[in-house]
C-alpha cells in the first residue's frame, strides 16, 4: 500500500474526473477540489476565455501554479484538467503529492459523453473525432508515467466507477493523515 498526502484524477476530457472525484472525496471524508473551477473561481474567467487572452501556454502556467497551491497541503482529491500532464514539471508535482490516478476513457465514449459540451475551448473546431484521437496519442503515454494507477472508465457510470475505485484505493492508497507523526499521535501509538 501506498502512502500519498492527496488523491490526484488525471485523464482525457469526458473520463469523469470531476463527477468521481466528488464521490471519492466524499466517501473518504475528504475536501474536493476541481482546479480548472478554481481557476476560474479566482480570475472570474472561463478557461476558453483564458485559452483566447492568454493562449494554451497562459492556461498551462495558471494551471501548475494552482495545482501546486491545491497540493501543498493534505487531505484533498484534486480533479485536474486534461492537459496537466502535459507540463513536466506539474507531472513531477502530482507524482510527488499525491497517489494519482488515470481515469481511462475511448474516443467513441468521449465523443457520446462531450456531445452536448461546448465549453472546452480544444473541442471548438470541427472535426472533435480526429481533435481527441491526436490528444489520445500524445498523451496516453504522459498519464501512463504519471499514474500510480490506471482505471478503465467506459463502461461504467461515475457512480459504478466511483465505487469500483473506491474498493482499490482501500487496498492501495494509504491517505497521510496532516496530524501524523504529531507529538499526540506519537504518544498515542507508543
Ligand atoms: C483540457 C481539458 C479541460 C480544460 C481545458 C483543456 C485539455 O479539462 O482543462 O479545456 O487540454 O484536455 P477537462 O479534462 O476537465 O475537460
């Protein structure tokens, strides 16, 4: 079993972070945080009106700066967005604070569940298909190096996979409590 302050979601747009890291949080009474939302809870922007002022790399900078703000402490699932892992230094970050997660999703099913989606400014154009086959491609090797991990989502709702997971990081993620190793717990344990 591993140790790890905080539980990390990475993977593709459409895989269910956001909705499972909310059940995940809740069942191991843990806080949730979103950290595109926060993003832009804090500069009152959308995050394709980032990408339009500031373009990808604007975005990528706010990013690595609010996932290392949200890891610093502990007791927090963090969904991120599906582009994190693009940046070594945010992969080196998640690996280092927290058990992280890939939440696994195909082309076919991503384009079922974001059909409706027109707030992710990467699926604006027209071809949505080939957009996400060329981010699978790119990526899938970035979340495999990041992730402690990896977790089929397909062909299970949030709540189906929430569960299912649930059941695995109760075997294999230790979460680090902030008062362990406190002059209390000490006396407590000895
Ligand atoms: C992005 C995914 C989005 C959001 C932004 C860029 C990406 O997050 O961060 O639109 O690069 O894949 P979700 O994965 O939550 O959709």
């Amino acid at each position: 079993m591993q140790s790890a302050p905080n539980l990390v979601l990475v993977g593709p747009m459409g895989s269910g972070k956001s909705s499972i890291g909310r059940r995940l949080a809740e069942r191991f009474g843990l806080a949730f945080t979103d950290a595109d939302r926060e993003i832009e809870a804090r500069t009152g922007a959308s995050v394709a009106t980032i990408f339009d002022c500031e373009g990808e790399a604007g975005f990528r900078a706010r990013e690595r700066a609010m996932l290392a703000e949200l890891l610093a402490g502990e007791s927090t699932v963090v969904a991120t967005g599906g582009g994190a892992v693009l940046d070594p230094d945010t992969r080196r970050l998640l690996r280092r604070r927290g058990f992280v997660v890939h939440l696994h999703v195909g082309v076919a099913q991503q384009l079922e569940r974001l059909a409706r989606d027109r707030t992710r400014p990467l699926l604006a154009g027209e071809d949505r298909a080939a957009v996400l086959q060329r981010l699978a491609e790119t990526r899938e090797p970035l979340y495999a190096e990041t992730a402690d991990l990896r977790f089929d989502t397909d062909t299970l709702s949030s709540a189906e996979t929430a569960a299912a997971l649930g059941h695995l990081l109760d075997a294999q993620w230790r979460h680090v409590a902030s008062n362990e190793g406190s002059p209390a717990s000490h006396q407590a344990s000895t």
